[in-house]
C-alpha cells in the first residue's frame, strides 16, 4: 500500500497525471493474465495479445 502512496504523491507533485491512465491499464492487464493463468479461458485471453 505504501508503494501506491508514494505514486499517487509523485503523480501530484510532479503534475504527471497523465501517466495514471497508462498505469491503470497496465495492472488490469497484469491483473487479468495473473487470474486466467490456471484458468480455462487461458487460450483465449493470450489470444488477444
């Protein structure tokens, strides 16, 4: 939890807010390969990619 503090701190200090839509989808894609690894939809999700 520490580590997402001191990004939201250094997106606001440093005016980058920018960059929060780039990070956001990265995990959620990070998220999503994690959680369909041992999965049935495994196929189908590195498809897309």
């Amino acid at each position: 939890m520490d580590l997402v503090v001191q990004m939201w701190r250094f997106l606001g200090e440093r005016r980058k807010f920018w960059l929060l839509p780039i990070i956001v989808v990265t995990v959620l894609i990070g998220g999503l390969l994690v959680l369909a690894q041992g999965s049935v939809v495994a196929p189908f999700i590195y498809t897309l990619f």
